[in-house]
C-alpha cells in the first residue's frame, strides 16, 4: 500500500542476513511506495495513477533471500520521483526552472522518452508535472536521495569482492504485462546481462535454466538488457557480475489494484529456490577471468 509522507527517512534499506554465506546482493532500486507529500501535491496526475512506474511488490519478492546468507537493498521512495537506474544527472532541461548544471546529460535517448533521473511521463506519456519544478529541487533530490543509495551499494559490492573474490548484484524489477499485441505478454521473465557484458555466462545460464525449470518463459535482453545499474556495476574482469531480471506483472499481482494475486507466494518461492541455485555457484563459476588466465 502506498504512504504520503512529509518526508522521506529512512530512504532505503540494506537489510543483512546474520551471516553472509554467499556474494550475492539483490537490489530493488524501483519497488518503493513512500510518496512525499509535497511531490503528490505538486503532481497533476492522482496517486493511482503515478504508482503505475512503481515495481509493487517486487521487493516482497525477493526479500527473504536474508534468510538464506544472502543481502537484499531497496529503495523506499518510488520510481517517478527519482529513478535510480540512471545516471545522477539525466536531466530534460524542459522539466525545470533554473539552468542545469553544465555536466547534465540532457540528451540521451531516456531523457528524450520523458524517463530520466527525475521522470517527466508516467504511463502512457502521461506527464506528471503541472508545471516546472525547481533546479535547486532536483539537485536536492538527486543529492539526498540518490548519491547516498549508490554510495551504500558501491560499498556492499566492494566489500564482498574483497572478502569473496567476486560480487554479484541481481537488479530486480517488473514489466506491465501490455496489451495482447505486445510482446511482454507471451514472456514471463527477461534476463538483461547487456548482451553478456555485464557478468560471467554462467550466472545468466543458470538462472534462466532454473527458471525455464519451473515452467516460466525467459528470454535475455529483449526488450530489456539492463539499465545504468546493471552496466555500471557490472565489470566480470574484475570481479563484480550484475544481471537484471525483469519479471511480468501478471505472473503475481492484479495491475489495477496494485494487490498481490493468488500466484504470488508461488512464484516467491520460485525466486528463492532460483537464487539459493545461484548463490551456490559463486566460487565454481565466477572466478575472474584474470586468475584463470594466470
């Protein structure tokens, strides 16, 4: 369920299992359902309708990888008030009153959709903002919000390659299922490694495996091959692996109520057997190419 709140504190969290038994980290940068009051008053579009960009639920899915030696992170503020799965910047100059500092990316082909750092569409190019906001107001949130949560999670990735040799982030995030002519309808999970950039084969091999296993539809990289997350923190050279998974709405929960389906806790439990699999395969199939080379 969805929270107006004066203020956003804590921002995110980094939930640790008691003893770290694997270098696995999943990351739910798109789940969180604490709106500030103050964006929800200055929005034109209602409450329901700016929860369409959230990933409801996604972090109930993967939550209790903790109990398996596991770490799990989420974002507590939503999507379409500052995403995280972008550069710090990415910033449509459009949206604000006030010049965007010279370092700003306002180019990119996200930006050019309505999708950046600080989205200006929600939905079906549904513009959330009345009017222009404040430049001081984005850097705000971009200063408080989104440097902080990548500072926590650039520190947990380091800390396990050191005490592992290796680091994976599982990136976890949800599709709209889409009309019967899209083709997100016909699959039930894309894997998005960057088109086998962003970590060893094996991690992708296996998941899609497991989850093929269970009697779900998988493909990789399209329409999905992974966002800022997973091609920033994905360097297998060195150690660190970071893999999306993009997971259909209706596979668990009814979309225009925002509420959990019947097939939810099955395909719970689906998710962790799929990332006790993986966590189980970091030592054999994850060395970094430089130590096999030696």
């Amino acid at each position: 369920m969805a929270v107006i709140a004066d203020t956003i504190d804590p921002a995110f969290d980094l939930i640790e299992p008691s003893r770290l038994a694997a270098p696995f980290l999943f990351n739910s940068p798109h789940s969180g359902v604490v709106y500030p009051r103050a964006f929800v008053e200055q929005a034109r579009l209602p409450l329901h309708t700016l929860r369409r960009s959230e990933d409801t639920l996604v972090d109930a899915l993967f939550r209790d990888v903790t109990a398996h030696g596991m770490a799990f992170m989420r974002a507590l503020f939503p999507r379409c008030y500052l995403d995280l799965n972008r550069e710090p910047y990415e910033l449509d100059p459009r949206m604000f009153e006030g010049r965007l500092p010279a370092f700003a990316n306002t180019r990119s082909m996200r930006v050019s959709g309505g999708l950046g750092t600080i989205a200006r569409i929600v939905g079906e190019a549904q513009e959330i903002y009345a009017r222009r906001i404040p430049v001081d107001e984005a850097i705000l949130r971009i200063e408080t919000l989104y440097k902080p949560y990548h500072r926590a999670l650039r520190q947990r990735m380091v800390q396990m390659q050191r005490s592992f040799g290796v680091a994976v982030l599982v990136d976890c995030h949800s599709m709209p299922s889409g009309c019967p002519r899209d083709e997100r309808s016909r699959v039930d999970i894309v894997i998005g490694d960057r088109y086998g950039t962003s970590c060893a084969p094996a991690l992708s091999d296996i998941m899609e495996t497991e989850l093929r296993r269970r009697g779900y539809s998988v493909v990789r990289n399209k329409p999905y091959a992974g966002g800022f997350i997973t091609e920033h923190y994905g360097n297998p050279a060195s150690g660190m692996h970071a893999v999306q998974i993009e997971i259909n709405r209706a596979l668990y929960m009814d979309e225009p109520t925002y509420q959990a389906s019947e097939r939810f806790e099955g395909l719970r439990q689906d998710l962790l057997e799929v990332a006790k699999t993986l966590s189980q395969i970091a030592h054999i199939e994850l060395t970094p190419a430089r130590t096999a080379a030696e």
